[in-house]
C-alpha cells in the first residue's frame, strides 16, 4: 500500500483518535491517486502507521481521508484489505447475535462505528439491504454482498443513494429491484412495499424505545383508550401500543402507507383498532383540536428537521410549533412520546424544546423515561458523532 506522511495537524488529529483528515493534514499530496485508494498514514513521531482510504475527487476544504485503524508494524507484510473488508463485516454481523431478537432483524452494520465509514446493512429476516457511500467501500461492492448473503443465507440487495453518493463522486448502479420486505421487530410483524421504502428499509434504531413503550403501558394501573402515531411510516410505534393493549391508534403520514398498516393491523390480529389518515401531521393535529378530539397518548417520531447546521435554528422552531401542537391534542394524565433524529440538535436542546412547549401551553409533565439509538447502532457515549436518536416519555399530570 502508498505511504502517506502526515503532517503535524494530521499527527495530531490522529493522536486524538480523529476518524476524519483533510489534504491540509498531509505532506504528500493523493491528487494522483484513484478515489477509494487505500493507504497508510505515517510520521516519525508514530510507532504504528494508521490505515486509511482516501478520495482525491473531493475539494481540500472538506475530509477527503477516511482513518480506519492502526496496523501493526508485523502485520504491514501480510496485511490484505480484503480480508479486513470481509471479517470487519462478519464481527459486526456477530456482534448482533448477541442481542434477542435481533437475529430475525437488523442493522448488521453502522458505519465508522462498525468500523467501515459509509457503509450501511440492515437485515429483514432471510433478505438484507446494503448501501455504500464511500468510494472506498464501494470497491468491494461484490466481496460485500458475498460476505452478506453467507451471513443471512439469503438475498443482498443494493440500494445506491444518489444524493450520499454523488458526495464521493461515485456512480449510481442500475441494481436489481429489491422485493417486498418482511420485518419482525419485538414480537410484531410488518410488510413494507419497495415503492414507499425510505432509507435502508425500516427504522431499526427506536426498537428499544418501543419496547420501552410496551413496558411502560403494560405497567400503568389503567387503560389508554385512544392514542395517534405521528409520522407513522409502517406504523411500528402504533403497532407496539396496541401489542400493550391500547384499544385503538390513528395512524398519520404523508406518505401512502394505508397498506402497510393494513396490513400490519392484520398479520398482528389488532383488525378493527386502528385506521390511516394521510395527511399532513400538523393539519392532522389542528383538525383534531378544533374538533376536540383529544387522545391520551400520543408518539411523535418526525424525520430529520435539519439536513446541516445552518438549519438548526430553523429545526428548533419547528419542534417547538410541533410540541406545542402535541400539547393542546393530549388529555390530562395522558403519556407522551417524543422523539428526533436530527444530528444538529442535541438532547439537552431537545429537551429544553419539549419543556419550553409545555411552559408555553400551560401543561405539566412528568419525565418517565430517556432513551436513545438501539444496541445495533453502537456509541461509545452520549456524545458519540454516530449518537444521534433522542427520545422522552412524559406523563401529562391531570
């Protein structure tokens, strides 16, 4: 493999465990390398040289090296890549099986936290889904999808983001319809058509909050009788309440996934409890309180309200109108859930958010529980880069 010298911010950025490196961190230049080169990062003042893929294509002022681990000074002469590619990926399948449950579905592989940056797995019983957004993963696009489907003794099937991939300057392939999906996520079953699929398929990364949720309604000394599931997509949160015996959920999306929750309703023998409005969340919620159709609970799980930094204040205020909304649609005593996937804002900003709402609505809330991402997206902590999922359980005082 090239040898890239490091230069003393790029030195010091690896003792200090950064994953990420910019042209400016090195003293040779990668212009001349082809994007997805794998190399290995020197310095004198280093015993042990870091591997590293990098991409010449993208600008100097943006990370263009990608840091993977360190390399024995005995391992360097027999070190292969593909060999780290594909047993990187088996101990992250591994890892999985740790965990009940997560053997019938998963993310099977999160990234820089599983240790390759840009690639993203997840495992719908006997089928998985791969998206690459680096083009140094996306090298070994085959050796990948191999290693995989021995792993799930199923189908792989690519999903190239156009939008992620374009980043790295990588093409986007004509790849093979993906099928139907089949998920089983705490007990409960859910069909989800590739049509209306978004991201790698299905939102793994709230499935111990919705466990969470069950046990806290099956530890609550009286029934819920009407909840909503906002931003419902296939209906996993309303599913789960009904699994802990709500009597019934109104199921609200954009998006058409009436077949979905149909369908879900069906396959889990929840027929008769619950119905799907699609309709925008907001006039969803104002129709409601105009007709005094209140509910006592209510899950509140939005897509991302911030793309990049510079829409955080904007997210901010949009949490904050949603929140408030959320307040006026709940009966007294009611539970609340609220969740966000926006990297930008942090827990204690999204919090704040969600008191600030209650203070403005005249309401009183109770913090029962706080939850974050599920054990198939690993953080080292709270503060991890890859820690992104927040989300409050909140009782409604009477």
């Amino acid at each position: 493999m090239r040898l890239l010298k490091l230069a003393k911010s790029g030195l010091n950025k690896i003792r200090a465990h950064h994953k990420e490196l910019k042209q400016a961190d090195l003293d040779d230049s990668i212009k001349s390398l082809p994007p997805g080169e794998w190399c290995l990062l020197t310095h004198t003042e280093l015993n042990s040289p870091s591997l590293c893929f990098v991409n010449s294509m993208i600008d100097e002022k943006y990370a263009s090296i990608q840091v993977i681990k360190t390399v024995e000074p005995k391992e360097i002469d027999v070190f292969s890549v593909e060999n780290f590619v594909r047993s990187t990926v088996v101990d992250a399948f591994k890892k999985r099986q740790l965990f009940s449950g997560y053997n019938l579905g998963a993310r099977i592989f999160y990234g820089v936290s599983d240790g390759l940056p840009g690639l993203i797995i997840d495992q719908f019983l006997d089928k998985a889904v791969i998206q690459i957004n680096t083009a140094g993963v996306d090298k070994f696009r085959t050796l990948i999808k191999e290693t995989i489907e021995g792993l799930v003794s199923g189908k792989a099937y690519f999903l190239d983001n156009a939008k992620y991939r374009e980043k790295e300057f990588l093409p986007t392939f004509d790849n093979e319809p993906i099928p139907s999906l089949e998920i089983e996520e705490n007990g409960i079953k859910y069909t989800l058509r590739s049509e209306v699929m978004q991201k790698v398929g299905f939102y793994y990364d709230h499935r111990e909050n919705r466990y969470q949720l069950m046990q806290i309604l099956g530890r609550l000394n009286r029934k819920l009788a009407r909840a909503t599931d906002l931003f419902c997509y296939a209906g996993a949160w309303g599913m789960c309440a009904l699994n802990a015996g709500v009597e019934s959920v109104s199921f609200v999306d954009q998006g058409n996934f009436e077949s979905e929750i149909m369908t879900g309703l069906e396959r889990n023998d929840f027929q008769g409890r619950g119905e799907f409005h699609r309709s925008d969340v907001f006039k969803f919620l104002d129709q409601a309180i105009q007709n005094k159709q209140f509910f006592d609970l209510i899950l509140c799980d939005p897509p991302a309200f911030a793309k990049s930094p510079l829409q955080k204040d904007q997210a901010l205020d949009g949490y904050s109108k949603l929140h408030r909304k959320v307040m006026k649609a709940s009966l007294p005593g009611s539970l609340l859930v609220f969740s966000s996937c926006t990297h930008y804002v942090s827990h204690e900003e999204f919090q704040r958010n969600i008191l600030e709402a209650a203070l403005k609505e005249n309401r009183k809330v109770q913090l029962l529980h706080t939850g974050m991402q599920g054990w198939d997206h690993p953080v080292a902590s709270l503060g991890d880069k890859s820690n992104y999922i927040k989300c409050y359980f909140y009782l409604m005082e009477s």
